[in-house]
C-alpha cells in the first residue's frame, strides 16, 4: 500500500500550514501547550472555534451535505497533523465530534436547523450524558428515567463523569423510557436543555486538581418530545453509533508524535534510558500513524474499515500514557510541580520551576491515566477485539 502523499495532497498540506501560521496566535499556542486535560479551556476553544469557522474548516470531518467542506479522509488527517505540529488546541469534542453527527445523521429536519448552526458558533456548549453511577462499561444498565406526559418527558437520574458540564448549556443524554423490554430497547435520546430548574452540576475534582469532571443530577427536568433524538427506543443503535465516532474518529497518532517532538525541545536532549523510552515511544506511535493511515485509505477507497481499527484507541492509550510519564522523569524534580492554581497560562499561576512545559507535565501525567478509561476502558476495547478481529 503506498502510502506518500499525492501532488494535490501536499499542496493542500500546504495550503493548511500557511493558514496555521497566519491564524494561530501566539497566544492560542502558548494556552494549548499549557493545557493539562483532554481538551482546550471555553476561552481559548471559543477563539480557535470563532477562526476555523470564518475559514470553513470547522466540521472538517463533516459530509458536504451537512455543512462540512466535503475533504476526503487523508484531507482531514492532513488537517489533523498539521493543526497537532502547530500546536492548536484541542476543541472540545462533545458537540462537534459527537452529537453533530448524530443530529446529521439522525435528527429530524427541524433538529438540523435549530442545533448544528448553533453548535458551529458555539452559542450551545455540550456535554456528554450517558454514564451513571453503575452504569458505565455496562451502560445499558442505565436508570435515569424520562415519563412521558403529553408532549414533553419528565426526566429524572443522575449522571456521572460529564465532561465540561460546568460550561454547558445543553446535554445530550441517553434515558430509559421502557422499563419493561429487553434494557437496549428501552433507551432513548434526548437533547436536554440545561438551563432550566431541575438541573444540578457538581464538580468532581480529578487527582491533578483540574476540574474536567461533574456529576449532573436531573429532577423532574422538563424535555419536549420533540428533542428525541430518533424514535423512542432507538437510543441505543444511536449511542453505538456515537461512540464509534469518539473511539475511532480521529486519528491519535499525529498528537502524539507532535508532543513527543516538543518534549524532546522543551527538556533537551535525552539520554541513557529517558533516550531509549523516547525512541521506544516514537516506533510505536509511528507503528500506530501507519495503521490510522492504512484504514484511511482504505475508507477513501470505499472500503469497510479493517477490524484492525478498533486497536487504535487502545494503543494511543498506552502511548500516550507512557509519554506523560516520560515528560514527569525527563523534567527530573522540575516534572513534579503541581500548582492549584487553574488555568496554567492564567495570571494567578506562580513562576514555573524550569519552564511552563515542566510545570505541566504533573497534572498531565495524572490527566493521562484516564486515557484507558474515557470512551470506553482497555479492557472493553479488547474485548470488542478479541469478538470483532480474533472472532473469540
Ligand atoms: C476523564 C473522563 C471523562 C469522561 N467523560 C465522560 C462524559 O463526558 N460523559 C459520559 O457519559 N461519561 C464520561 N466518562 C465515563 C466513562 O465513559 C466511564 O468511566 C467508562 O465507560 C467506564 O465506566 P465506569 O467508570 O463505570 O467503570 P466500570 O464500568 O465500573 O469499570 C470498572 C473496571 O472494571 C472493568 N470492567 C467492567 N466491565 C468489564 C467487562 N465486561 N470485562 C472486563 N472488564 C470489565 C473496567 O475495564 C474497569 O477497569 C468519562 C470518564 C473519564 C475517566
């Protein structure tokens, strides 16, 4: 399989660095490579957002049919990379990578037009709400209840682990509407809006100190049915659906290789062992790059993804989690300041010890165990491998 870039596509890798390097302000880079968790904070990922959709390549990874710019998938990896070797940050993935192609793909018309325009200009912030206490990998054993009285659901439960609640506006939720049926066929989707009584965000407070996390508690929270998201019942078809995209819809190579490349500027030169863990790092995520790149290709040639894509997600976890652990023992003591002050490219964040990206590397280290977690943990993904690759 050849896998070097065609003329067009390096001219268009062209096209993108140049409006990396006129639009990424040094402020927006400086806030990304002081970011510790998964993604970027409302006030940097508001003005990245604000950029790439005056340039129409916000929902990159959209259809044309839906308002993306209709790129091929090497396009969007190109994209990807090179937004990763610039150091751009990370938007938050819950609207854009999430429920916007379920709402393209799912939703009614009406849906269409009230929700993606807004998701673009980021007026609704989402968040994520499928996990509850007890129902995480077992997720069809969920309990947040929604009854229906005329034309609106009465919901009520508890979710657990939602991603940057603490800024959303609105939640798009998985409830049980029928108890009585086999648990998959009792759940539906809802788009609930936040802002109104009966919604309760409490922080939970990650081992590094960031607050990523919340708990969500729904009281009797009124939903009109008209922000069912496909029939009632069909919830779980659409949330296998969505965490296809969040486990496999972006390549996790690029990122990786990008910060390895900036630990090795920003701690100098590694030696003896840090030397070879380094090396060790780079063949596995560059093993990886070239898996994410042969399923890309095949996708663009019209092909059904090998069931060898499922690994991807498992081993930019282990990657990843080893390359944190490499930046803590490459800054030496320097690697385990860990300030409590939040944001670290805030005014309130005293001087870092060595540099910035040393005053990082704690809290990212730490924010990097849930690699193995998010999504889906490490144990369920080889599960689905060992059913979907190994037949088991
Ligand atoms: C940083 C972070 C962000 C998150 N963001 C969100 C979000 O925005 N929205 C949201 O809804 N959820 C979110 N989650 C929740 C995440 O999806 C769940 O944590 C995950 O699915 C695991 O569920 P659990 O925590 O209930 O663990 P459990 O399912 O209770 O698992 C506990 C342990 O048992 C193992 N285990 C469970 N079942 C099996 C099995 N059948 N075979 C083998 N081993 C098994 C697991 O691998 C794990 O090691 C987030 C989690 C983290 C850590």
């Amino acid at each position: 399989m050849d896998l070097s870039l065609t003329k067009d596509q390096q001219s268009f890798r062209e096209e993108v660095r140049a409006f990396l390097a006129a639009s990424l302000t040094p402020e927006l880079r400086r806030g990304a490579e002081l970011t510790s968790g998964v993604f970027a904070e409302p006030d940097i990922a508001r003005e990245w957002q604000a950029i790439l959709e005056e340039q129409g390549w916000l929902v990159y990874h959209w259809p044309d049919h839906a308002g993306g710019p209709g790129w091929t998938p090497i396009q969007r990896w190109i994209f990807e990379k090179e937004c990763a070797e610039a150091g751009a940050p990370v938007l938050p993935g819950m609207g854009l990578k999430l429920v916007g192609p379920v709402l393209y793909t799912f939703g009614t018309q009406a849906q269409q037009d009230y929700y993606l325009p807004r998701l673009r200009s980021a007026e609704h912030f989402w968040a994520q709400g499928f996990s509850e206490p007890g129902a995480g990998s077992d997720l069809a054993s969920l309990r947040t209840r929604a009854v229906r009285e005329g034309d609106h659901y009465i919901v009520s439960g508890h979710k657990i682990w939602t991603t940057q609640a603490q800024y959303a506006n609105r939640l798009f939720a998985l409830v049980r509407t029928d108890a009585e049926v086999k648990p998959q066929k009792g759940i539906s989707f809802l788009l609930i809006d936040m802002a109104q009584p009966g919604v309760t965000v409490k922080p939970i407070l990650s081992a590094s100190g960031d607050h990523e996390l919340n708990e969500v508690f729904l009281d009797e929270v009124r939903v009109p049915v008209s922000d069912r998201v496909g029939d009632e019942g069909q919830g779980w078809s659409i949330a296998k659906f969505l965490l296809e995209n969040e486990r496999g819809g972006s390549s996790f190579a690029p990122a990786i290789l990008a910060d390895l490349a900036r630990l090795h500027t920003s701690a100098g030169p590694l030696t003896g062992e840090l030397a070879d863990r380094a090396l060790r790092l780079r063949l596995e995520a560059e093993a990886l790059e070239m898996t994410e790149l042969r399923t890309l290709i095949e996708i663009e040639h019209g092909a059904a993804p090998d069931p060898r894509s499922l690994t991807t997600k498992l081993l930019a976890s282990e990657i990843r989690q080893g390359l944190e652990a490499l930046a803590v023992d490459a800054f030496g003591l320097a690697g385990l300041q860990l300030p409590g002050e939040r944001p670290f490219y805030g005014g309130d964040m005293p001087a870092p010890v060595v540099s910035p990206a040393a005053q990082v590397a704690a809290a990212r280290y730490l924010n990097a165990r849930a690699w193995s977690i998010f999504g889906g943990t490490s144990e369920i993904q080889l599960t689905l491998i060992a059913k979907a690759a190994l037949g088991l």
